[in-house]
C-alpha cells in the first residue's frame, strides 16, 4: 500500500496545480477576448478532448504505466516552462493562451488511462474499493483547493505565476511516480511482455461484447447525461429561479464537491453488492432533484446539491472498482478509455441539450425530465443481473 499513497500524493499534488491553471486560463482568455461564444467554444473543445482516451488507452497497455506517466508529467513540465518564459516574456494572447492549454489537455488524456490502469497492479484486489475512493476523494480535495487558491489570487497573481506553480507541481508527481517506478517497474514490463492484443479498438470491442460492462457504461453515459444540466445549468436554477446571490451558487457548487469527497469515504461503510449501491445511489440522485425542483428553497437546493455529489461519488467509486475487478489486465487501459471517453463526453451533451430545452420550457422542467429519465434508466438496471462474483 506504500506505493498507492506515494502515487496520491503525486496526483494530489498535481491537481491542485491544474485547478490553479484553468482557473487562471480562463480569467485571462475572458480579459483577452470578452467573447462569451468563443470562450464556450473554447471549453466546449477542451471538453471534447475526452474522447481521445478511447486511443490513449491503448498506450496505457503497450508500455508500462509508469513509464507513460512519467513521459506525460516529463512533457508537461516541459510544456509549462516554455509557457512560463512566454508568458513571462510578456507574448501573452489567445494563441499562445489557447495553444498550452490546447496541448496540456491532450497531455492529460494520456495519463488518466495510465493511472487508472496502474491502480490495480500495486493495490489487492480486496483493498480495489477502498484505493478508489481515496483516490477520487485526495483527487476532488486537490480541485476544490485550487479552485478556492485560483479565485482568490487570480485577480492578483500574473499568468506567468500560475503557471510557473503548476509546472512545479507536474515535477512533484513526476518525482513520485519515479519512486513508484523503481519499486514496481519489473514487474510490469513482464506484464507489457505478455500482451497479445495490439488494437487500439479492443476496449471498445470489450466493451460491446461484455453485457455487465456495456450496461454499466451505459447507465453511466445516460446518468451523466440527464444530470449534467443540474450541475452545469445551476446558474441558471439559482439566479433565475431562486433568485439568490452569486455566494448561494458558490456555495452549492462548493456542497456537490463535499458530497462527491464524503460519499467516497461513506460507500467503504455500506456492506452489499455493487448493484445494490449504484440503485441507491442514483435513486437518492433522483429523489434530491425532485425535492429541489418542488420545494423552490435555497435551504433544499443547497441540500440537494451536496446529496447528488455524494451519490455521484458512490457510482464512480462503484463503477470503476467493478471494471478494474472484472478486465483483464492486459485490456484495462483501453477499457478505462473507453469507460471515461463515453461517460465524460456525455456530460457536456447534455448541459448543451439541456440548455436549448431550457429556452422552450424552463430550468425545472428540464431537471425533472433528467430525474424521470433517470429512474426509466433504473427500473432497466434492476432487471439486469451483473455477475460481480
């Protein structure tokens, strides 16, 4: 377990730097442009950029994962000390802005499959669950942080400083993962040895021909998606209809990323099978909009709010415990790639989508129609038997 918590501490680390970095990218993109399409269009790319994890994977498979994730931070150090002399340099605007930003996130859907991949070849199989809920919670703690950092320096601290603190922390988790490495790197380069398969398609293929993988993959696309305006559109639900202060959304967003952190620790508690957690968990998801939708309270919205994010913590800890638990090693990369290309994506389709139905017919409607979508979706997976022996 020593390898796990050096490996976390790493990524803690390095998320903290990220959240710093994106909040100040999109500060100074705002003050560049002072163009709410081309900012949407910007992150909207940014987002997209989930899908390469379907391609990523396959290298998290290939090579061994230290070495791929000791090459990412490598290059992402790099990458922020050319920005850095850039920026400090004073050749700041939106292409050299958008260009690292560009090229960091690329980076970045290289190393998620790798970790992920990694997690169960240093942890136990019986210890899956636990690691996973400590690595989503250290994870969420580090954004929450750096988002907190972020919005109070950004008015203060240049770019160039921003940026500068971030590339240290890449080389903070590079320095991790070497002593990672050394402990493990044996073992997997005789992993690497034993694969046959080469397709960067066969997580997908995995995927498809695996029934409790793909419904799962499934209910997740399909959650993230109805759930995805509740989150993204919140704005709207509490400035338009609650009619409260920009400190009310603040915090409510603040609340969902506490609950995300304590339904990580609280699901090590709960002692039944995965089907049985991720049911409770969505049919708790569902009930807290509808109470927030009927009650039209700041009071039940900030409750809600922090609800959601614990049952969001519960799937993903569920999900990706069942998935390292029942792919082969030799898949896993491809497999983590597809599962975060397919659910990630969703997300953001769904907050564009529930943004256009928002103009027809209202923000709670369209929370409403997420949450019975979302039950139809649960009565299909209470049918479903998922072998989890």
């Amino acid at each position: 377990m020593k390898n796990i918590y050096v490996l976390l501490a790493g990524e803690s680390t390095s998320q903290f730097g990220n959240n710093l970095f994106d909040i100040a990218i999109m500060w100074y993109l705002y003050r560049l442009t002072d163009n709410s399409t081309t900012i949407g269009l910007i992150s909207g790319t940014f987002n997209a950029l989930v899908v390469l994890n379907v391609l990523t994977g396959y290298l998290a498979d290939r090579f061994p994962k230290t070495k791929v994730m000791m090459t990412i931070d490598g290059l992402q150090a790099i990458l922020i000390s050319v920005a850095t002399y850039l920026y400090y340099g004073f050749a700041l605007n939106i292409w050299t802005l958008v260009g690292v930003a560009f090229i960091a996130k690329i980076l970045g859907t290289v190393f998620d499959p790798a970790e992920n991949a990694l997690i169960p070849q240093i942890v136990p199989a019986d210890q899956l669950q636990r690691v996973n809920s400590m690595n989503q919670g250290v994870k969420v703690c580090a954004q929450l942080v750096g988002m907190l950092a972020g919005g109070s320096l950004v008015a203060f601290v240049s770019l160039a400083d921003f940026v500068l603190i971030n590339g240290l922390t890449f080389l903070v988790s590079l320095g991790c993962i070497v002593i990672v490495h050394k402990r493990v790197g044996h073992a997997e380069q005789v992993s690497v040895e034993q694969v046959q398969t080469r397709d960067w398609y066969a997580g997908l293929a995995y995927v498809y021909h695996n029934p409790m993988l793909r419904t799962l993959i499934l209910l997740a696309v399909i959650v993230n998606m109805v759930i995805g305006p509740v989150l993204g559109l919140n704005i709207i639900w509490t400035r338009g209809t609650l009619h409260a202060s920009a400190v009310v959304y603040s915090l409510a967003q603040a609340l969902f990323i506490i609950g995300v952190v304590a339904g990580s620790i609280l699901i090590n508690f709960v002692k039944t099978t995965f089907k049985t957690k991720l049911l409770l968990a969505l049919t708790t998801m569902t009930v807290a909009v509808t109470f927030m939708v009927l009650t039209h309270s700041i009071g039940t919205t900030l409750i809600a709010m922090m609800v959601i994010g614990m049952a969001g913590g519960f799937v993903n800890v569920s999900l990706f415990t069942l998935i390292q638990l029942k792919t082969p090693g030799e898949l896993l990369g491809r497999v983590n790639g597809a599962m975060m290309s397919c659910t990630n994506i969703s997300m953001p389709i769904g907050i564009a989508l529930g943004g256009v139905i928002t103009r027809y017919v209202g923000i709670a409607t369209v929370f409403i129609i997420g949450s019975a979508i979302t039950l139809v979706a649960l009565l299909a997976m209470s049918r479903v038997t998922l072998n989890e022996a």
